[in-house]
C-alpha cells in the first residue's frame, strides 16, 4: 500500500492581495510504477495538499484503492511562499535526498504574486531556474512532472489583476517542458477551462479557491484528479457530446415494436461512423416527473461534427422514418461533459 509522507509543510497564506487567471491536459503523461517514489515539490498549495482533504493526501488515497498493492510511496514536499529559488536551494535537502523516481514541480504562483511587493521572480531567473531543476532531477535519476502555476483570482474575463503577468509565466513553463522534453500538466488550462463551464457569474473565488490562490476542498479534488492523470494512474480524462433522447410512445404500442426500436437505435453506433457508446433504459425514476417519457437513450460523440455528420445519415434518416406513427413524443437535448 502506498504511504504519505511530510517532509517540508510549513504552511502560510500570503497577504492577500489581488488575483489572476486565464487557458486542456498534459502535453505527456508518466507512468509511475510499483514499488517507486514521488514527491510533490512546490509552495503553500502543495504544502496543503499533504493535509486532510488536500490533493495529495487524496492522490495517495485514490492510489491505494485503483493499486493497493502498488508500494508507492508518496512525499510531500511544500513549503508556503516559496519560489523557483527557494525550490532550488532546497532540492538536495528535501528532494533529492530521498532518491525519488518522480518529482511533481508545481511552483509559480508566488513567482508572479510577490511581484506586487516587488519580491516576485524575473521572468530569466524563473525560467533558468526551472531547467536548473529539471537538470538537478534528472542528475539524480529522477523524472519530472512539471506544472504551470493555476490561478490568482478566478474570475473569466481577464479582469482578475495579474491575469496576464501569470499567463506570460505559463507559457515560460510550457517552453521550458518542450525544450527539455519534460511531461508537462497544464493546470493553468485544466483550471481555466473548468472555470469557463462552472463560474458563469465570473466570482473572483470560491469555485476551485477560497481566497483566490489556496485551493478549497473542490479544487483539491480537482487537482488530485489531473495528478492521478499526469502520473497514468487514471486515463486522461476527455471531452464528449452526449446525445439524449427521450421518447413518449404512443398509447397501445406492442411490445415486438418497441424490441425492434431500441435494436435498430442500438445498431446505429455499427452503422454510422463517429458514435462512440449508444446506452438505453426504461424509466425507473419514483418522482413522478417524467411526463409520459418511458425509454430514454444516449448516444456519445467526440465531436459536433460527428453529430451533425449522425443527423442527415442514411442509416439515421431510415430509424427515423421506422418511427412513424409510434410517437407521440420526442425529447431531444444535447451537451457536451468530460470522462
């Protein structure tokens, strides 16, 4: 069974000040192996993810119960306000020293933040000091995850203060991890793209944050979960489109009709190119709010194009017409959602 270990958790918010954000996936995944170590090396977020709840206790958990068997064992290693520097002059003691197969970078936040204060890291000495740190790993044997910073503000619309400060620091990670050839989880864009579909109202926290920078119990969830997917311990979770449809048959309907339906919508997936699962059931809800829709069916795509190549097809329009007279109505929704 995999065990979490602390070595560096000295936690500590840094005054408040203002905000950021902007950009989903990994560039490359790793694999992590049984019997091997990780340590997650960065700031106040990481050093938090080692607690009760935070996203690093979860990834140990979500380990434990997809490979219990697997001996991994798991190093926090965060200290709050730290920065690309702070990483460097660090590495050997609370690194390196242990011998890891995986070390997690994710470091930037304050590199951007303290620039208010004017402690912040210059943009050379942020970039240098990432390849230092990648070159120190892989020294030692060690292969690097490295992560761009996530947010400063959640707000998305760009109006959070250090917006374009931050981004300018992502995009110096993700050149950094193309020019080493080093795996990269883009959690500046897993985090933008989550907050386009869930913070409509455009808050400036509380949706992955609770002040803006330190993850809240969802965005520790979130963070396990993309983690989970850099080190190959769950598959890289993807968009699809989901096509529902509910029908209401018509009064009297025999019971050979509705086998022949749900068989012909079932073997549309094998007719017709781009559907990528085709599920089906009868209602079985107990609220009493299914208004006279009895059968209901999902049908998944990849794409709108593959939709909208679905609709005007051949093997389509023929189901379509097999339906005359046995309807009385059909309920059709369609949205896209991640798996």
């Amino acid at each position: 069974m995999s065990k979490l270990r602390v070595l560096s958790a000295g936690f500590q918010f840094p005054i408040l000040l203002m905000i950021a954000m902007t950009v989903v996936c990994s560039s490359s995944s790793a694999q992590l192996e049984n019997g091997q170590k990780i340590v997650f090396l960065g700031d106040s977020i990481t050093a938090a993810g080692a607690r009760e709840n935070g996203y690093i206790t979860l990834f140990t958990a979500e380990l434990n119960k997809v490979r219990p068997d697997s001996g991994i064992e798991v190093i926090g290693a965060g200290i709050g306000g730290h920065r690309v520097p702070d990483l460097e002059a660090r590495l050997d003691r609370d690194v390196l020293s242990h011998s890891p197969d995986w070390v997690v970078i994710y470091i930037g936040i304050n590199d951007v933040w303290h620039s208010i204060r004017d402690r912040g890291t210059p943009a050379d000495a942020y970039e240098q000091g990432l390849k230092n740190l990648i070159s120190r790993c892989r020294e030692k044997d060690a292969g690097v995850i490295l992560c761009t910073p996530s947010v400063i503000g959640e707000k998305t619309d760009g109006s959070n203060q250090l917006d374009e400060l931050l981004d300018r620091y992502c995009e110096i990670s993700r050149q950094v991890a193309a020019e080493t050839e080093t795996p990269m989880l883009d959690l500046r864009k897993h985090f933008l793209a989550y907050l386009n579909e869930y913070n409509t109202a455009n808050a400036e926290k509380g949706i992955l944050t609770s002040d803006t920078v330190h993850l809240n119990d969802a965005g520790n969830r979130f963070v396990a979960a993309r983690m989970l997917e850099a080190t190959g311990v769950r598959p890289t979770a993807h968009k699809v489109l989901r096509h529902v449809v509910l029908f209401k048959y018509v009064e009297g309907i025999s019971a050979a009709d509705l086998d022949s339906i749900n068989q012909a919508f079932s073997e549309l997936q094998h007719k017709i190119p781009g559907i990528t699962a085709f599920e089906r059931g009868t209602n079985n809800s107990p609220e009493g709010l299914s208004e006279g829709f009895t059968h209901g069916y999902i049908v998944t795509f990849e794409s709108e194009e593959a939709r909208d190549a679905y609709l005007p097809h051949p093997a389509h329009k023929e189901f379509v017409e097999m339906l005359g007279g046995k309807l009385e109505k059909p309920f059709v929704f369609d949205f896209w959602t991640v798996e």
